[in-house]
C-alpha cells in the first residue's frame, strides 16, 4: 500500500512539474504587450522595408515602402509604385514634416504632430501603441507568431475600423500588418521584408534637401514634358461614392497653366472634385500647407476640415465639400485612382 501512495504522489510531482515547465514557455496577452512596450521604451531607432498593398480601387495598387525612424521625432518615409514610378517621401526633422515629391522638384512643410495624431500601418511604435491603447484587443499565439487584433485609430474610423498585427514571437518584430473594413474584408495589406532595431544612420539622413537630390537621381534631369505628353489627361472619377451621390455635371475650365477637369456630385453627400495637370518646378519649392498630412496610400494628401488634396501620376487634385465628413473625402480620393471617363 505504501509503494502505491509513493508511486501516486511520484507521479503527481511529474504532472504538476510538467504543467509547471510548459506555463513557463507559454506568454499571456500581458507578459507580451508589457514586453512591446518595453521594446519601444528602450529602443533607439529602427529600418525597415514593407510590401504595401491596397485592395482600394478598382485593381490591387503595390507600392515599396522605406521606413526610418531615429529617436525621439525623426522619420523617413517613402512610397514607390515600382510600376508607375511614382514616390513621395515623408520627414520628419527639427524643422517640422514635409512631403516631398521629387518628380515636380517640390516639397510641402506642414505644422503636424503627425505621425502621433493617427494609426500608422507601416511605422512600429504606432502599431504598439494601437495594442496598449486598446482594452478590447483580442490576442492569439502560434508556433512562430503573436497575432493581435485591435481598433485602428485614424481620423475618423468607421471604414477602416480594425486592425491585426502579426508580430515574430523570437524578437518582437512586425511581420504584417492587415487594415480591415466593418466586414474584416482587408482594404490594406502591409508586409514587412525586413526589420533591424538600433539602426545607424547618418547625420543627413533626415535632411529634406539631401532626400530630395538622392531621389531625383534616377529621375530625368529634365522637368520639361514633352507635347504628346502634355496633350495626355485622362479624367479620373471615385469608383466609390457616397450613397445617395451622382455626377451633375463635368466641364473643362482652361487657365493659364492648361486645361482643369471639375467634376460636380449632387445629392445627400454634394461634393467637387477637380484636376489638373501638375507642373514641374525649375527651382526646388517648398510651401506651407495647411491641414494635416494623410496616408491615401499611393499617395499623401493634406487634409483640411472641408478640402483634401493630393498628387497623382502627375496630376493634381482637390475634393472639396461641406457635406462629406474628412473619412469620406478619403474613400473618395482613394478611389480616384481606379476609373477613368473615356
């Protein structure tokens, strides 16, 4: 009898040894989001490359993204479509955030706290703080990844609500990034390639002038277009519209730089859309834009109260409305991209 209780109390020492040791591998909700904010704590500057792709438009637009971030303010970002060269370039330095668009010789300073004021898909410390922030995030572990699901906190999130987030379990690092709509249909994918934390960079990494000359490098040295290029406009409308919203009207209005496309939408959501052709700048310009800097994706926009603006392939165009709300002008131009009017 008494080998049986020594051979029963033996075996329950096993049991509770083995729970014991797996409990010790296996990280709450908690262990990790204390361990992402000590990651971001500690740190002092991180790289990285993304693969970022929008299901926006009429066809999925993939863009290379470049990001640099060096404590406390500094940032760097750029946007290319590799198949439109197209690519504009986001900084932040001491002087404040500026947008460059090395294809018109431009820059546009804005007076922002971005990228504090909004979620940021592509930037690491927004995506932690979007995890701590959220009391309702939801939290799952795989073999090799943290997989967290939390509210997205842009302007105004009724589109883009949600939110998951794949980070490595070996090092923290993000893996992908889904931005979901109200039926966690993903509208936007981020991918990352590669994440180095503690990076170097040099002492003009963060320098708007030395951004702009090292991105025109593989651009003509001519802003000049050519006349078939120049006679080239074709005329964008919004696949997606507000309910309750149709075209009134679309007419051409010619000014001193050329032909400009206004495009009137009536209803219970009335709004102006208008394009133009954007100019080359034989002198690098740099202006103040009021409003705050918006990621549409394939492009950042500067986003006002009543009016967003932005730059594409080559064109400028503005949405103006006292109707839509700032989330709405934003489905609206995203989807700028997709149909034109023949």
């Amino acid at each position: 009898m008494k080998k049986l209780r020594k051979a029963w109390l033996l075996l329950m020492v096993g049991i509770v040894s083995i729970l014991v040791l797996a409990g010790c591998g296996t990280k709450s909700q908690e262990d990790v989001t204390a361990a992402l904010g000590k990651k971001v704590e500690e740190m002092k500057s991180y790289e990285s490359n993304a693969k970022m792709t929008l299901q926006t438009g009429a066809e999925p637009q993939v863009y290379e993204v470049q990001i640099g971030h060096k404590k406390p303010t500094y940032y760097r970002v750029n946007l290319k479509n590799a198949q439109k060269d197209q690519s504009q370039i986001i900084i932040r330095n001491d002087e404040g955030v500026f947008v460059l668009t090395p294809a018109l010789n431009k820059s546009f300073r804005f007076h922002s706290e971005w990228p504090q004021n909004s979620s940021q898909a592509y930037l690491y410390e927004s995506l932690v703080n979007d995890i701590k922030n959220d009391p309702d995030a939801t939290f799952k572990a795989t073999e090799e990844h943290y997989v967290y699901e939390t509210k997205t906190n842009y302007q105004n999130n009724k589109l883009l609500p949600t939110q998951e987030i794949t980070l490595n379990k070996s090092d923290l690092t993000p893996v992908s990034v889904k931005v979901m709509d109200p039926d966690k249909k993903p509208l936007v994918l981020v991918e990352f390639s590669d994440f180095k934390f503690d990076a170097s960079f040099d002492e003009d990494a963060f320098d708007v002038k030395k951004n702009m000359a090292g991105a025109q490098m593989g651009l003509p040295t001519s802003g000049q277009v050519s006349e078939e290029d120049e006679m080239v406009f074709n005329v964008l409308v919004p696949n997606d519209i507000p309910a309750g919203s149709e075209i009134k009207e679309q007419k051409e209005v010619t000014t001193e730089n050329g032909k400009r496309v206004v495009t009137t939408f009536v209803g219970e959501r009335s709004f102006t859309l208008v394009q133009e052709k954007a100019r080359y700048s034989d002198v690098a310009t740099s202006s103040f834009v009021s409003g705050e800097p918006v990621d549409l994706g394939f492009t950042v926009g500067a986003l006002t109260e009543n009016t967003l603006t932005w730059n594409y392939e080559g064109m400028d165009f503005t949405i103006a409305s006292e109707d839509l709300s700032q989330d709405e002008m934003m489905m609206v131009a995203r989807s700028v991209q997709g149909a034109a009017v023949k």
